[in-house]
C-alpha cells in the first residue's frame, strides 16, 4: 500500500480558546505575548499585560481578575508558561499565534498573477549558476524559495477568488463590466509572454545540480540539520513540478487563465443579454402553458399552437416535378426524386424570380487610388527613417526639426528597446515588426527635452544609435 503523507497532528488545545465565550480577549492577550515576542520582550507580567492591552485594540479596562483568569486558562491550554507572576508564550503558543495571524491575512488579502514574480525565480536561478561562496547560496536559494511561495499563494488565491467569482449569481452588469476591464486584461497580459518565460525557468533548473546546491546553502548557514537539508529537497521538487514536470504546472496555469477569459466573457454575455430581454425562454413557456390552460376547446388549443410555433401548411406542395409524365401518380412521395424548394418560398410564399444581371462594378479607380496612397505611405516611411537612422551613437537631445510622426516612430523604438534585457555592457536592442530598423540604447547622462508640432516632450537624453537591417 502506498504512503499517504499527512499534515503532523495539532495539539488539541492549540486553538480552543478562540471558540470560549471569553473568546475576544483570550485573543488580545495572546496577541500582546506575540507583539512583544516580536520586540524580542519574551516574558512580561500581568501589569504589563494590563498596559499593553489598548496597544493591540482592546479599549475597555480589564478586570485583574478577568485578565488573570485569561492567563490561567491559556496557560493551562499550554500556549504559555509562568514563573513567579512572569508570563511568556512557549511554542505551541507562539504556533497559535502565527495562525491567527496567517488567518486574518489570508481572509483580507487577495490573489494575482504576478510576472514580476516569474522574472524574479528566472533572475534568482541565473545568480545560482554563478560562482557565489556559501554565505551567498544560502541567501539567494531563500530568496528563490519565498517567490515561489508567493507564485503558489497568489495563484491559489486568485483562481479561488476568480471561481467564487463565477459563481456569483448575484452580480450585476457594472461588476463584470469592471471585471471585463480588469482581471480579463490582466489574464491576457499574464499569458502573453508566459511560454517564453517558462523556457527560461525550466533551462535555469535543468542547468544546477540541486545536491550541490542545497549543501554549499546549509554550509553557508551554518545548519547541519537533516530535517532542514529535506525541506530545501522539498522546495526545489516543488520548483521542478512547475517548471520541469511533464506536463509542467505552470501549464495548467495556462489552461486555467484562458479558460477563465472565456467563461468571464460568456459571464458578461449572459449578463447583457438578461439585462435587454425583459423575459426569458422558461417564462415564455410558462405563460404560454397558461394560456393552454385556459383555452375551452381542441380547435383553439390547436389555433394556439399554430400561432406560438409557426405549424402551418407546407407552402412547397404544389410544386411538381420538372417532367411529371415520367412519375407514376400513384407512387410513394419517398420513392420519387426530390423537387427543388426556393429559400424565399418561406419568407415571402412565392417562388424566387430571376431579375436582370446586375452591371459589374470598375474597380480600376479604386485599385489606383489604394495604389498611390500605398505608395504615400512608403515614401513617407523611409522619409521617416532616413530621418531618424544615425551614423552612430548619438543623444536624442541632438535629433531636432523632427515632424510629430517621425518623433512618434523615434519613440516606438525607444520603448521597444525599454522593455528588452541589457545585455553585459548595459546596451539594450530592439527592432521594428517589420525588421526594417534596429535601435541601440544605453543609460541616460542627463535629461533632453524636444519639441514638436503637437507640444514638448521631456526626459532621459539617453544614447541611441539606429541603424538600417
């Protein structure tokens, strides 16, 4: 039989004094011990206990025997120990505590889906390849460790969110409107460059040794725990199901985001669709069934039927074979070939009518016209780059008498080379859609401002230098 692994047991009384009837102050008490826990104030005393109370919210003034009370019962619960009047949380206590506090946070926070979080495990992972002492592992693999927790949380927290979302039949149109402005855009824009990074991701693991690894970190440490060494085990298994399983998880991520953008759309559709239709097909039916109720005969009944449903007479009867002579007439009408049937025989009861052949349109005009408007553009364009392509690195600052669409262009490629990775020399590179023209870029020294015949624009005088591929 195969082993299921659990969760250890928790302690019975680990959170019993959240469901007492002196539930609220059992909670700021234990919220007092855990605050000065965290100012490294591991014993206090119940004058300081009394003081303390209004810090953490608690606005009413206790009673020392209600306040000792709390103490007895917590202690005996074995969230904390004393000694001669002096109070401290021991461990189960300070595990209550972290609850609590991992509650309240899970319950007010919310989801996302976050590629800033991607890029960071994808960065971490790369440092890791480098030649770094122990002290530097230890701390770069808990860097990479806590952003794949925040990858786990956030997901799990948004795709609940998202779902009870769904699932709320309650919300109006306003609400998917702002959904449909949002969490769609955000799901598109998380998706969109998701296969590119997950390549990256899933190299930067294959490519590092994780024994190697998690020894030089607990060297660095200083740990010498095997519990500890089986944790980081744990961790960069969990990295490896998302990144390089097969199939990864990061893929279901995928599967989940573009599921969701076609059930929120559909959402938003039914919405809309509700909101201009005053009834729908259900209550149709029923009110039709009343009325059927309240017919007296067979011949309304059926007058009734034939005005919800259309059952008239066929109109295509007496249409007739195109040489009626080679029919027999008393032969089955599923033995004899069929007859063509005219679509505008239902909507209008007459056969369709042959007219005159409409005059076939001249498109000379037009093609010429697309032709030398084509041609316009082209001529403007390489206008346009022979304005901006430089014989080698220059400020922007210098570029002047630039047209507003020339500057427009110029700062496309700016952008463009923004939002690519510097390589080792800090220069940045990027190219138009059409592979026309490529732009350099390095770091800023100073600010430019330029104007055009739409207004001034001002910022970085960075070093470009734009060339023709």
């Amino acid at each position: 039989m195969a082993q299921v692994t659990t969760f250890p047991p928790v302690p019975a009384d680990l959170f019993r004094f959240t469901t007492t009837d002196q539930a609220e102050l059992h909670t700021a008490v234990l919220r007092v011990f855990g605050v000065a826990n965290e100012r490294l104030q591991t014993v206090l005393t119940p004058d300081d206990v009394q003081q303390r109370l209004r810090q953490v919210g608690w606005s009413e003034q206790v009673a020392d025997d209600e306040l000792n009370a709390s103490l007895t019962a917590l202690r005996s619960w074995g969230l904390l120990d004393a000694s001669q009047h002096r109070y401290g949380l021991t461990k189960p206590g300070e595990a209550a505590y972290a609850g609590i506090q991992h509650a309240t946070s899970t319950m007010a926070s919310t989801g996302s889906l976050q590629t800033a979080v991607l890029d960071a495990i994808e960065n971490h992972l790369k440092e890791l390849q480098e030649p770094l002492n122990d002290h530097q592992t230890f701390t770069k693999l808990r860097e990479l460790e806590g952003h794949l927790e925040a990858l786990q949380t956030g997901t799990t927290r948004f795709n609940a969110d998202l779902q009870r979302l769904l699932r709320d039949d309650q919300a109006d149109l306003a609400t998917f409107q702002d959904v449909k402005r949002t969490t769609v855009t955000h799901l598109r824009d998380f998706i969109a460059d998701l296969d590119a990074r997950k390549h990256k991701i899933r190299a930067a693991v294959q490519a590092i040794d994780p024994a190697e690894l998690h020894e030089r970190a607990r060297n660095g440490a200083g740990l010498v725990q095997d519990q500890w060494l089986q944790q980081r085990k744990e961790q960069w298994r969990t990295l490896q199901a998302w990144f390089s399983d097969n199939p990864p998880r990061v893929e279901e991520l995928q599967d989940v985001s573009r599921k969701a953008i076609v059930q929120l759309l559909r959402v938003l559709d039914r919405i809309s669709e509700q909101r201009k239709k005053p009834t729908n097909t259900a209550a149709d039916f029923r009110s039709l069934a009343k009325w059927f109720a309240r017919t007296e005969t067979e011949d309304e009944a059926h007058e009734l039927f034939n005005a919800a449903f259309g059952m008239w007479p066929a109109r295509h009867a007496h249409l007739a074979h195109a040489d009626g002579e080679l029919l027999p007439s008393g032969e089955a009408w599923h033995n004899t070939p069929p007859v063509p049937v005219s679509p505008q025989l239902r909507a209008t009861g007459k056969q369709e009518h042959i007219g005159a052949t409409g005059k076939v349109r001249n498109v000379d005009e037009v093609r010429r016209n697309r032709r030398e408007q084509a041609e316009k553009e082209r001529a403007e364009l390489e206008h346009a780059w022979s304005l901006i392509q430089t014989d080698g690195a220059i400020r922007i600052s210098t570029l002047t008498n630039l047209d507003h669409d020339t500057f427009h262009r110029l700062i496309d490629l700016v952008g463009r080379a923004l939002g690519s990775d510097p390589d080792s020399t800090g220069t940045r590179t990027a190219g138009t859609s059409d592979g026309r023209m490529q732009i350099n870029l390095r770091n800023a020294r100073g600010w430019a401002t330029m104007t055009t015949q739409k207004g001034t624009l001002s910022g970085p005088d960075y070093v470009i230098d734009v060339q023709s591929r």
